[in-house]
C-alpha cells in the first residue's frame, strides 16, 4: 500500500487534475500490469482536487454480469424457441404422415387405414372429412360390385333363355309395352325365334316393332298362333 502523504503526481488522474486542463472527467490507463478506471474534478476556488480510482474489473464487474446474464437468457429464450417449434411441427406433421399414409392404402384398395388423432382443429377436420369420404367410397363400391353381380347373373339367365327360345320347336315371341302410359298400349315385338318365322312367314325384322294383332290382319290362317 502506498503511504498516505506518498507522491502519486505520476498517476494519471492525478496528472490530468494537475493539468487544469479540464475541470473534471474520467480516463481508463494502465497501472502495474492492471487496467484501472478513474474520475476526477477540480473543486472551484481551493486549488484541491477529487479523484477517485478503481480497476475496471471490478468497476465494470455489475455490467459484465448483466452481459452474462443477458446472453443466457437470449440463449435460453432462442433455445426454448427451438424445442416449441420442433415439438410444434412434430404435431402437425405426425398426423400428416399417417393420413398420407391413409390415402396411400386408399389408393391401393385398402380402406382399414387408421386415421391421425389430434387436437388440432384443422387436422380432426380434414382427418374426419377422408374418413367420410373413404366411408363413402366404400359403399359406392360394394353398390357397384352388387350391381355387377346381378348385372352378370341377369346376363346369364337371358342367355340361358335365349339359348332355349332359339332351339324350341314352338313360336316364341318377346314383346314390350310402351311405358309412357300412351293410348296404345298394345305389345310391340322386339324380338321372335326362328319358330315363329317357319310358323307365319314373318321374319325377325318385318315382325319387330309391330303387335301380334298387326301381323294377324290378313293373315286368317294363321290367327291360331295368336290365340
């Protein structure tokens, strides 16, 4: 320590006070391989002056830890940004994988796919919206695949009988009744095996389209086949 009447004209403060070149101020210097931090003011009309020294570590000690304390919370904040919006897209995109997957088994003929289960309005929404659709889907096909079944059922059978009204030695006609509830409804025929040409002399085509009563209008001899 340095006495108290000791010479400190060598230190800058003190040499800045000397001066009388400025009446107060601060300086940052060197001193015994230490940075040091002072003030000083002359005061007015004693020829004294003040001046107050301190090593600008410790003078600088409160804002460094501010700094410090500063850079941890934006490192901390930016860090909890990060985890919020991983965990956030996490959410979002984890249902939108597995309804990708839905539609991807969808397309394939697989309606069994589970559906995501979320609390996101949005994507309960569009989950539920497919799920609709793929229900839908479903039926229109099972009504369809029916509707071919009986189609193919119904085929079979007109051939079938087809096949026995072409190979019957009696007349077989077909006939149909106009049903746009018209004044005539008289049958009309659409269709007569061999038979009944070799029966009456009427071809398929000369017979088409008219009725049974038509083709027996002069035909007198043959009213019995109509009978």
């Amino acid at each position: 320590m340095l006495a108290p009447l000791a010479d400190r004209s060598d230190r800058p403060p003190v040499a800045a006070v000397l001066s009388e070149s400025s009446p107060y101020g601060a300086l940052v210097y060197r001193m015994s391989r230490s940075t040091w931090l002072a003030g000083f003011a002359r005061v007015p009309d004693t020829g004294w002056g003040v001046v107050v020294e301190q090593p600008l570590d410790l003078a600088l000690a409160a804002a460094y830890s501010g700094r410090d304390l500063a850079f941890l919370l934006l490192f901390a904040t930016v860090l909890a940004a990060i985890l919020i919006g991983v965990f956030t897209a996490n959410r979002l995109t984890a249902p939108l994988a597995v309804l990708g997957e839905a539609v991807t088994r969808l397309a394939e003929g697989d309606t069994s796919a589970p559906l995501p289960r979320t609390a996101t309005t949005e994507l309960a929404r569009l989950g539920s919206a497919f799920d609709a659709l793929r229900a839908g889907l479903a039926a229109r096909t099972a009504e369809r695949e029916q509707a071919e079944q009986a189609l193919r059922e119904s085929t079979t059978e007109t051939r079938k009988l087809a096949l026995v009204a072409s190979r019957t030695d009696n007349a077989v006609l077909v006939v149909d009744v106009a049903p746009d509830g018209g004044d005539d409804q008289r049958p009309r025929i659409v269709w007569a095996n061999a038979s009944f040409t070799r029966m009456t002399g009427y071809t398929l085509d000369e017979a088409r389209g008219k009725s049974p009563g038509e083709l027996c209008a002069g035909q007198t001899r043959n009213l019995r086949l109509f009978s």
